[in-house]
C-alpha cells in the first residue's frame, strides 16, 4: 500500500521532529509542577528511537507483512477513501469509519505524509499516552517510581512494535494515558475536573475500539465511586457522586442489557467457535490452520460469558506459551510474553507486600487495567490477538507495579529518602494552564 508524497523523505522527517517537539513541549509543561519529572524525557526519547529504528528494521527486512497482518491495508484502503472526499463529508460523525481511519485520512489528505510517516505519528500518539500514564505514576508513587515505569515502557517489546502499526492500539493507549490522568484528580481530591479529562479517555477509547471503550467507562466509574466512598468526609462532593452514579448506572442499565444479550451475544459465540475451530488442549487447534487457537468456551449467555471469564482472563494473561511457536513472527512475540510474565510477577510480589493497601496506592492505574482485561478477555478471538490486547495491560500493568514498588521500599526502608513532592490537583491545573509572560 502506497500513498503519493511530494517528497516521502522530508515528509517522514517533518513527522519525526513535529512529534519530537509536541512530546518534548508536553514533558517540560508537566515537569513544572512535578520536580524530578523531567527525568523521562530521555527515556521518552529513547523510547521514540527505538520505535522509528524498528520501522526501518521491519521495512528494510521485508518481513512487514508477515508480521502486521492485513487490517493496515484495509484501514489505509478506508482512509485513502476518506481523505478523496472533502472535509466534513464522512469524517464526523464516522459511519464505517472509526477515529483512527480519520485521523490516517487526514494525515494523507495533507498530501506529504506517506505510510512511514503515518507510523511515526502512530508512535507520537502512543507515547504521548505514556506521557500522562508517566505523570499519574509520578502523581502516585513519586519521581522513582515514574522514572523505572518509563525505561521499562520504553523497551518494552510488544509495544515497540504494535505502537507503530498502523492500527487501533496507539489511540487506546492515548485512551489509558489520559483516564489515568485525569483519574489521579479525582482519586486525590475529587476534583471535578478530573472527570472532564477521564471523559475525553472514554471517548478516545469509545470510537476507537467502541466495546474496549465501553468498558473502560465502566472502570472510570467504579473509580468514581471508590474515590467517592474514600473521601466521603468531604460530604458535599462525595454524596452527590455517589448518587449520580447510582441514577447513571440506572438509566444505562436498559443500554446495557441490551448491548449484551441477544444477536451481539451470538456473534461472539460465532466469532469464538470460528477461532476455537479444532482447538485441542492447550488452544493447539489445527482445523483452522492456526496454532494459536485458544479452547472453545460457550458465551451464548452472559451467565456463560460470567463463567467462562477466568478461563479467557488466563488465555488473555498467559497466553500463547512460549514453547507454542510456529514460525518466526510468533518466535519474536515470545519476547514479549516472557516481558508480560516478569511483570504479572513483580506486580503480585508488591501487590502482596502493600496487601490492603493495593488499590489505595494505585486505583487509577488498576481500574482501567482491569475492566480492559475483562474486555478484551471476553473478546479474544486466539493467542494472538490476544498478545495485542495485552500489550495495554502490560503498560499500565508497569505503572502500577512502579507505584506498588515505591511503596513497598518505603514499608521496608521507613527511613529511605521520601520519594519527593506529589502534585495535586490545584498544581496540575496550573500545569495545563497557558504559559504567561
């Protein structure tokens, strides 16, 4: 799939550096009420480079297809379609199209940005998430904790790739980045504000991947409420979150029921038994031809959907095993599963150590994590998709066990250097206001 250029080499490097600036812009304006923040920049830095080198590794291989799939060629295909026609003509509202189809269709619209230089934008959009995941961190565990989130995510290997393709997942990381931010305003203060940006999370989230956004609604939520109940002292505000959610939760309950009954209950089923076609134990299916086929499971109801849930949590978390290799795209995602296994460990290890206190740490980060589990366990049509879909868990799975970390250094070391100055709210509003003379 090609797109026309004026000049594809200046194009991709007009992309690089207007990145560049925006993350760099985004970094120093959080960094002014966030002492020792700015220490990310370099891990962020890095983490850029090593995306862009994986671009020119994967291009210059050849290897591409085999690896990305053919979803890039249908969004491009949709996109190039949408960038013919003029603006405002099926852009909004998006009909077939879904927000990251819109926001390729403008970038080749502008008529200098080719396929590498959509994927360089691909990488900004991700990291840019990893921005305001990495300030809710520091928000919640300190500098330390922030600056060991940061080199993790940077190397991370399953996000190096899919942050680049050309696809839905950096938009739901831009999602995840900006619920947990906004998530922290609340969490701390029950700043209002944070509701806003929360909202524009969901709603990234929602036209991108509508059910991934569904649920991470309902995470935001419980997140709400929890924060309501731990701050009840502060009646006023508390009491009338409280009640809203509760008069919310009643008028989407009939949505709801809806969305997850019925025909939408019977695509899945098909969806998964298409997937799950002569899957033998272990998900080593071969009638489909596909060695990552996961085990059927019955979700035609959603007491099924309910009870069939831990067995697609494990497929979704564990899955595939590192000796279910095929062929050398399935080798290199091996990495990343044994990357995501370290990580659910260390994550246990500190959650284990801050027992009772886990959530009271680190809620804005688990709640989004954990509804987008149970999304994306429900949905997981084979092993890998699944390695997509937990390549978000992963992220804000990193943040969070940083988080639990700091804190379990601070049980064991009660005299160890305080992790440093925590913004809130009212500081992290002046950090978003503009700049003044």
């Amino acid at each position: 799939m090609t797109i026309p250029a004026s000049d594809p080499a200046a194009g991709v490097l007009i992309t690089i550096l207007f990145v560049g600036v925006v993350l760099i812009y985004m970094v120093l304006r959080l960094s002014r009420v966030r002492p020792g923040f700015g220490i990310i920049g370099k891990a962020l830095m890095v983490a850029f480079a090593i995306r862009l080198l994986g671009v020119v590794a994967i291009n210059a291989t050849g290897i591409g297809s085999s690896l990305r799939g053919g979803d890039e060629i249908t969004f491009l295909t949709f996109a190039q379609g949408l960038a013919a026609q003029p603006l405002g003509h099926g852009d909004l509202p998006h009909g077939i199209y879904q927000l990251q189809t819109v926001l390729f269709a403008l970038q080749i619209k502008l008529g200098f940005i080719n396929v590498t230089g959509i994927r360089v934008t691909q990488a900004g959009i991700a990291l840019l998430g990893y921005v305001f995941m990495l300030a809710a961190t520091y928000d919640l565990g300190g500098p330390r904790a922030a600056r060991l989130a940061a080199w993790l995510i940077a190397f991370e290997p399953s996000n190096v790739f899919f942050n680049t393709e050309i696809h839905k997942e950096p938009l739901m990381e831009l999602a995840a980045g900006v619920v947990a931010f906004g998530g922290v305003w609340i969490w701390k203060r029950l700043d209002l504000r944070g509701i806003v940006i929360v909202a524009i999370g969901c709603l990234i989230g929602i036209e991108t991947r509508s059910y991934a956004g569904w649920f991470l609604a309902g995470g935001c939520v419980m997140l709400i409420l929890h924060a309501s109940l731990r701050n009840i002292q502060r009646k006023g505000t508390a009491v009338t979150l409280v009640y809203a959610i509760v008069i919310a939760g009643m008028l989407a309950a009939p949505t709801v029921l809806a969305a997850t009954g019925g025909k939408n209950l019977k695509r899945l089923q098909a969806s998964q038994a298409a997937n799950a076609a002569g899957a033998g134990q272990g998900g080593t299916g071969a009638a489909n031809g596909s060695n990552l086929a996961l085990e059927s499971v019955n979700v035609s109801s959603r007491g099924a959907v309910i009870t069939s849930l831990p067995i697609k949590i494990e497929e979704l978390l564990l899955q595939p095993y590192p000796w279910q290799l095929h062929d050398t795209s399935q080798m290199f995602g091996s990495i990343g599963t044994l990357f995501a296994y370290a990580i659910l460990i260390l994550l246990v290890r500190y959650g284990w150590i801050n027992r009772g206190e886990v959530f009271g740490r680190a809620g804005p980060l688990l709640y989004p994590a954990l509804f987008s589990m149970v999304a994306y366990a429900v949905t997981v049509g084979n092993a890998g998709t699944g390695f997509r879909y937990r390549s978000h868990l992963v992220t804000l799975g990193i943040c969070a066990m940083a988080i639990l970390r700091e804190a379990a250094r601070g049980r064991q070391h009660p005299s160890a250097e305080p992790p440093g100055a925590i913004a809130t709210p009212d500081r992290m509003a002046a950090a978003l206001e503009p700049v003044t003379a």
